[in-house]
C-alpha cells in the first residue's frame, strides 16, 4: 500500500509541473480600443473605460503615447479603479495604428476594459503582455443592429514590440477596405 501511495505522490508531482503557469494577472498589458455602433451613429456616444484591481496596494500609469494620454492610478487592495479613456485612442477603421493603450503597474495587477453605452456594451478580460500568444484566430459571424450598416465584426493584432513583428491576416470573406 506504501509504495502506491508513494506511486501516486510521484505522478501527481510530475503532472502538476506540467501543468500550464498563465495568469491574468499582471505588470504590463498593451490593450485596443475597438470602435462600437454609436461612434458612427450619434449620440450618445460611447466610452471606454480601463478597470483595474488587484490583491495588494500598488501604483501604476496607462499610457496612450500617440493621443498624448498618460493617468497615473493608485490601487487600495481589493478595490477597483476606473479610468476613463479619450475616444482619440479608438480604432475607427482597417489599417495599422498606433493607439496601443499601455497600462504598467509596480506590483501584479488584473486589467478589464468596457465600452458602453445606453443598453449595449462589451467587455474585455486583459492579458498581461507576458501571457500573450504567437497564433490566434478571429472567428467572427454576422452582426445584427437596430442601427442599420453600423455593426460589423472586428479583431486587434497587438505586437508588444517595436517594429519586429509581421501580421498575417487571412480573411475568409471581404473586408470593409
């Protein structure tokens, strides 16, 4: 009975260091701002908003270079913070950008973003940049609105470093441009 149990513990052990190390939480994240239905439509207009929380007191910056924003926060632990984003920093069409909100933090953090407005809205879990993949794939469908032509499918390539990165995007079916 000993040496099973023993058997047990060492295979327990071995599949446990096997297993995956990814979490949500983070120091560094690098985030888009997709566009909604009522930046084309009128009024109100919608707002995106950066939520981050975490365990332990810490302090941070977001930063979005190529708007000129940058908004140092404070986290009291187990709270959250909201920090409103300008609609300069939103993706409006195809194309490449250089809107990458940057949000950094002294000790790990966990990031969301939300766009709303009125009754719709859509939410983001945020990956922190040491967790971020090689291969993804955007599998979208079609967007139904009761504001006719203004909703579409969309996805963010979002390469952390600089100038290094090449994109391959290989669209089933047309695109807007």
């Amino acid at each position: 009975m000993r040496k099973l149990v023993s058997l047990a513990f060492l295979l327990g052990s071995f599949l446990s260091s096997w297993s995956q190390d990814f979490t949500n939480k983070g120091k560094d994240f690098w985030i888009g701002y997709g566009n909604h239905v009522r930046m084309f439509t009128g009024n109100p207009a919608e707002q995106m908003q950066i939520y981050i929380t975490s365990d332990v007191n810490t302090t941070g910056v977001v930063d979005i270079p190529s708007i000129g924003f940058n908004q140092a926060y404070t986290i009291t632990a187990n709270q959250i913070t909201t920090i409103n984003i300008p609609r300069g920093a939103a993706l409006v069409n195809e194309g490449l950008y250089n809107h990458g909100m940057h949000v950094t933090a002294q000790k790990p953090v966990v990031v969301y973003s939300f766009i709303y407005v009125n009754a719709v809205s859509g939410a983001t879990l945020c990956l922190p940049t040491a967790t971020l993949g090689k291969e993804y794939f955007s599998i979208n469908y079609s967007q139904i609105s009761n504001e006719p032509g203004a909703s579409y499918s969309y996805f963010f390539a979002i390469a952390t470093d600089t100038g290094t990165t090449t994109v391959q995007i290989t669209p089933a079916q047309n695109t807007l441009g």
